[in-house]
C-alpha cells in the first residue's frame, strides 16, 4: 500500500505498508525510515528491525530474509538493494522514470514503473526481459506469484477496461489474457501456488477468481452494490480456501472458495430462503444478467474496521496456529481479527497495535456498524504525478564500482548533491534521457565488485547461514547450466538474501 500520493496529509508520517509473502512479516515505510515487524504474536507486534534515514515510499522484503528493496521518496527512481541486518546496501539500479511498485519471489524481481515493467534475475539483479509501452498504470498495479512452479506476472492489459495479462517470469513469454472486468482493475492477487487469480474493478461490486494459466473464471462473488466503493486489497489464505477483500468502507469482507458440490446442503430456514432456493431452480428461464446475479457468492465472513475512508490492506494468516485477519490501515494501526472457518459470520477484533514502533496498551475500540459508501481522501492527485511535479533528477550517489556505465562520453563525472538537476556524460543531456537512450536501467554496486562477493560468501558460509530451500531450476540469463561457484548456493530464507555478482558491460 503506497500512501506516497496521499502527499496532502502532512499530519501522518505513514508512506507505505505491507505484508512480505508468506504473511510473516509486516514492513512500513514512513518520512523518517522504514520498520519490520514479525506477525508471530497476536498480543505484541515485534519490531525486528528500524532504519531511521529517509523517506521510503516503497519497502519490500523476502519472506523472513535479510534481503529488502527500498525506494524513497526523495530518490523515486532509484531502487536499492540492501541487507538490514549488516544495515549495508549491496546494489542500486536507477530508472527513467518513478518507481511505482516492487514485487519479489525467490527467483524474479520486478519493477513497475508506470508504462514498463523490468523482470529482474534476483540472484544477481540482471535485467532479464522489459515489458514496454504498457497501458498509463499511475498506480503501479500489478503482482508476482510467489510459487518457482508457476511464477506469473499479472498487470493490467488496459486503463479502459478490466483486462488482465498473465507474463511467465522465467520462460519469458506471454501467456494470456483475461477479459475480467468491464471496467478498469484496481486489485489484483495470487494464490501461493500461482493457480488462482483474484480480481476487482475500480467500480468495486463483483470479485472474480479465474484459474491460471487457463483463464477459466471459477468464483465470482458480489460484495455490494455501492458504486462508490474502491477495493484496496485481495489476499488469499495460504491454503487458498478463503480470499479476503478491503475497501474504503469500514467493511472488511472474507469470502470463501468452495463450489458447490462441496457445500453442505442446508434446508432453507425462512420464508426468504425457500423463495431464494426456487429463484436459483429457475434461473435457467431467466435472463442472463438475472442467471449472473443469482449464482454470485456473498461473504462468508465480514469484520468491520474503527474508521472508514482510508486505505489499507488486508490477509489471512495463521498466527499462532489460528486463522487470523489482520488489517494494516492508514491509520496507523495494525487490526487482528479472529475468523471462524466453519461458521464465518462477523469476525471479533482482538487487538490493534501501532505501526510507528511505540509500544501502547493496545485495545479495542468501539466499531462503526454502518457500511457507508465513501469518496477518496486527499486530492486524487496519484503518485506518479506528485512526482512530476516536485522530483529533480539526479546521478546516482555512493561509491561505484570499477567499470565504465554504457553511454560515458570523455570527461570524469562526479556525484552531484541531492535534490539538483545535472546534465549527465558531457552532452547536456538529462540522465533520464540517457537512460532511455540506453533501453534499460543503470546498475551501480555500492563497494567493489570483489568486496561484494567476498562478503555475500562469509555471510553465507557463516553459522547463522542455514539452507531452506534449494533451488532445482537455475535461474533464466545463461546461468541454469552453471552449478559452480554462487549458482551452486542455496537460497536461505531465514537468515539471508540470494547471491549477487557484478555486471560489467
């Protein structure tokens, strides 16, 4: 959840929230730094790490790795790779334009920009594959399958209507398309095995869930009939048996993935319930937007938030062998909720914690019963256009490592200050412009390329170094064959990040 646009709000620090990939891990940027906390504990939020420095917009973490993708706000074009236990940074690229979104898996990270997408090989951050030219997408929608078998990229195929484009990350090809909507996406997300593909439209009414790589639509579900309403968020549960859904009403709603040869038949218990059942026998003589509308699924579970009119996001997660809710907000609290997976129904707030860090006597306030229809906060003014506004662009700061960047004319060039406009390589050209010129990003290494491997190497031969998971299928970029030296690694996701090596050109 990037607040970055919400540039209006001064009184709130907040910048970004989320959750990392398996729901462990909570990460928050704020104009002062970023935090991480652990989601192991439904009575204290642990902060595992704090970062006081810069505005970070964007702040992304692998699984329960030391390994974080940074972007602040101050430097929107510039992503930075780093190990927050060593608090060092490893690498940095730099855009030609502003960083909208980061997505990560054990094997790709991509970065969304607002008319391009770069698939990164995260084992040593090549540039694998740029998608170009995509629809105007100011809010940087698009997610990454966390599973190495299905590892898919979706993003929006259109700004006019609700088309999903489904990209294989490690063949490096498109796969489909999905006519989801008719009107344009504002929420995406996939199931941990890469199988399932939630969808919701800006007009916020139906959610679709569509199998991949097949396209086939498998649920649809109705969540209201205020067209008002804009969904922050989709998640599913880690078993995919349950898809959560946030707005901007107070009204979180859980809906649960089961066709009906799986549900239990129940005998109507009202009048209603025997007139609903005839209408769903009939529906076969009746028109197809009437057919439509009676097979829809409504939610199994809803939960109701102290505030309304912000945006959050929201998961499923088992915290401490329980499925819970959890609901980060703008806020600035973190909601818990207990979910009943037999019987649904409202979901019981148990605790809030704050995100800024400060330990408060969490309790629980008194909910809001009424599920009003609301406007966006703040101006409306998107992130991609604040920046226009107010960002200068500047040559990547720190040390660079030995080798020359593509597009160096004769002449030294040495790092400006922070927040003023150069012409870079001599020609009085802009650095964006010569980025664009290039194709491509512009890589830099913090120390020495040999400095930077000889550290990941104690790091990962170290004892706190465990293995867990190893990675059978070889990363795509002509390395899959090679099984010596860094290719030979394990990827360890409790402890550390995935090997890096220097690109010289």
């Amino acid at each position: 959840m990037n607040l970055a646009s919400q540039a209006s709000d001064q009184q709130s620090d907040l910048l970004f929230v989320n959750f990392n990939q398996d729901c462990t891990s909570l990460a928050v940027g704020s104009r002062t730094g970023y935090r991480l906390f652990s989601l192991n504990s439904v009575e204290k939020l642990e902060q595992i790490y704090e970062n006081e420095s810069e505005d970070i917009c964007v702040v992304e973490r692998l699984f329960s790795s030391s390994l974080v993708a940074i972007v602040s706000l101050s430097s929107p074009r510039k992503l930075k790779v780093c190990h927050f236990k060593k608090g060092t940074e490893i690498c940095n690229y730099s855009y030609s334009n502003s960083i909208l979104a980061v997505r990560l898996n054990r094997q790709r990270l991509i970065v969304c920009l607002e008319e391009s997408l770069y698939i990164h090989n995260i084992r040593d951050m090549k540039v694998l594959h740029t998608i170009r030219d995509t629809p105007p997408n100011p809010k940087g929608l698009c997610t990454l399958s966390v599973s190495n078998e299905n590892c898919f990229l979706a993003y929006p195929g259109s700004n006019q209507i609700g088309e999903v484009q489904i990209f294989d990350t490690i063949n490096l090809r498109a796969v489909t398309m999905i006519p989801a909507h008719d009107s344009p996406l504002a929420a995406l997300a996939f199931n941990s095995q890469g199988t399932r593909l939630a969808t919701a439209s800006e007009k916020g009414t139906v959610i679709r869930v569509f199998l991949i790589p097949d396209a086939q639509k498998l649920f649809e579900f109705r969540r209201g009939m205020k067209r008002c309403v804009s969904i922050n968020c989709l998640g599913f549960s880690a078993d995919s048996m349950f898809l959560s859904a946030s707005s901007n009403t107070e009204t979180v709603h859980i809906f649960k993935l089961e066709t009906p040869k799986d549900r239990p038949h129940e005998e109507p218990q009202s009048w209603m319930g025997y007139f609903g059942q005839a209408l769903k026998s009939s529906a076969t003589y009746l028109p197809t937007q009437v057919t439509e509308m009676l097979n829809q699924g409504r939610s199994f579970a809803t939960s109701r938030l102290p505030t309304s009119g912000l945006h959050n996001i929201c998961s499923i997660a088992t915290v401490q062998k329980i499925p819970r809710l959890l609901v980060a907000s703008q806020d600035g609290y973190l909601y818990i909720y207990n979910l009943d997976p037999n019987e649904g129904g409202e979901c019981t707030l148990l605790r809030q914690h704050r995100l800024d860090g400060k330990l408060t006597e969490s309790h629980v306030p008194e909910t809001v019963m009424q599920d009003k229809p609301l406007t966006h906060p703040g101006t409306g003014i998107t992130y991609a256009a604040t920046i226009r506004k107010t960002e200068t662009v500047s040559a990547p700061t720190g040390t660079v490592s030995s080798g020359t960047p593509p597009g160096k004319r004769d002449g030294p060039v040495s790092a400006p200050s922070p927040g003023h406009s150069v012409a870079l390589w001599g020609g009085g050209e802009t650095y964006a412009e010569v980025l664009k010129k290039q194709g491509g990003p512009q890589s830099v290494f913090v120390n020495e390329p040999m400095d930077a491997l000889a550290e990941i190497e104690e790091i990962l031969q170290g004892s706190e170094s465990q293995p867990f998971q190893e990675i059978e299928q070889g990363a795509m970029g002509g390395e899959a064959d090679n099984t010596s030296g860094l290719n030979a690694l394990r990827l360890d996701d409790d402890n550390e990040f995935p090997p890096m090596t220097h690109k010289s050109d």
